[in-house]
C-alpha cells in the first residue's frame, strides 16, 4: 500500500466520522490515528521516542 493509498483511507475514515459524528468526534478519530501511527512507528523501529524526548527538551535536534 503507497503512502497516496494510506492517506485516502484515513482522508475517508475522517470523513466518515465527521459526517456520522460530528466534528469534535472526527477530531478524536484523527488523534486516536496519529497516536496509533506513532506506535507502529516505535514498534517497527523508525521512530527512538528518547530521540523525540531529547529534541522536545532542546537538548538536541536533528
């Protein structure tokens, strides 16, 4: 599945969500997806949350 493909699914999950539940549930849709993307990330690998800590705090970006 290409990233265009990724992003029209979750474009329609959004979507569908705001018209079947309102705005401020299709905003909780959206973060509950940003939130599963991170852990996938971290469980795959590609993503050192002490990195992402560390650039938060200022003491180092990349």
């Amino acid at each position: 599945m290409s990233a265009t493909d990724r992003g029209m699914l979750i474009g329609a999950v959004l979507a569908l969500a705001a018209v079947a539940f309102g705005f401020w549930s299709m905003v909780l849709v959206a973060l509950f997806v940003l939130v599963g993307y991170g852990v996938g990330r971290v469980l795959e690998g590609k993503l050192d949350l002490r990195s992402v800590a560390d650039a938060l705090r200022g003491r180092r970006s990349s």
